[in-house]
C-alpha cells in the first residue's frame, strides 16, 4: 500500500536524457547530439509479453494492438485474443492512457504455456 521497497521488476517508461549533453530542445525534450528530440517510450519498437486468453492461437506475424485495460487487451481483427502480462502492462497502459494507439504484431507464441511475445511500437494520436 505504501511505497516501500519491492523486489518487482518494472519496465521503464522514458528513455533517461543523455548524461553528456543535458540540454533541452525547446519542447522539453532531451535533445539527442543531432539536435533532434530523443524518442518518446512509447514510440519505441519493444519487445513485450502477453498471454492468450480462451482457444486462441495466435500465429507469429498476426497484426494487432492494445485496448485499455488493467492488463491491455491484445486485440486482432477486433477481437480480444489475450492479455499483456506485468511488468509490462503498467508501461503500455501508461502508454495508452497518454494518448499513444500501440500496434504491432505477435513475435512468438508457445501453445502449451499459452505465452508469447508481441513486437509493439506506439504512435500519438492523443494531440
């Protein structure tokens, strides 16, 4: 309930500024040497666990995206065919509730532990 310490793993939601440079762009954000603005999180190809709910079989290559949810819907042609599993599915429903529409496609799915991974990118539609 409090804060303390935990032993749970989390994943990062921002990509730390570099340690060199330290200036900001004139949005905010940390600039990269080229000058342009680092990435956003969200907008970042990554590699995330999910689990498949029902009879669902998802096969490598399937496009889908994440609905808002607790734990993040996996949706494929509009319907639901698993979960993003923690600690992975604090960060996308942050990534979602911050107006990011995350897509991608399953990497790999193991039908007998009913596990797989998806490769999801974000992109700003919240304005």
């Amino acid at each position: 309930m409090g804060g303390g310490p935990t032993t749970r793993t989390e994943t990062p939601r921002r990509i730390p500024a570099p340690a060199s440079d330290g200036q900001l762009a004139g949005d905010g954000l940390a600039a990269a040497p080229n000058g342009k603005p680092e990435p956003n999180f969200c907008e970042l190809k990554q590699e995330i666990d999910f689990a498949a709910d029902g009879d669902a079989t998802p096969s490598p290559g399937l496009r889908v995206r994440l609905a808002p949810q607790h734990l993040p819907l996996v949706m494929a042609g509009g319907e639901p065919i698993g979960f993003v599993t923690e600690p992975d599915a604090t960060a996308m429903r942050h990534c979602i509730e911050e107006g990011f529409q995350m897509t991608g496609s399953v990497r790999a799915f193991v039908p007998a532990s009913r596990r797989g991974k998806l490769t999801i990118s974000g992109t700003d539609v919240g304005g």
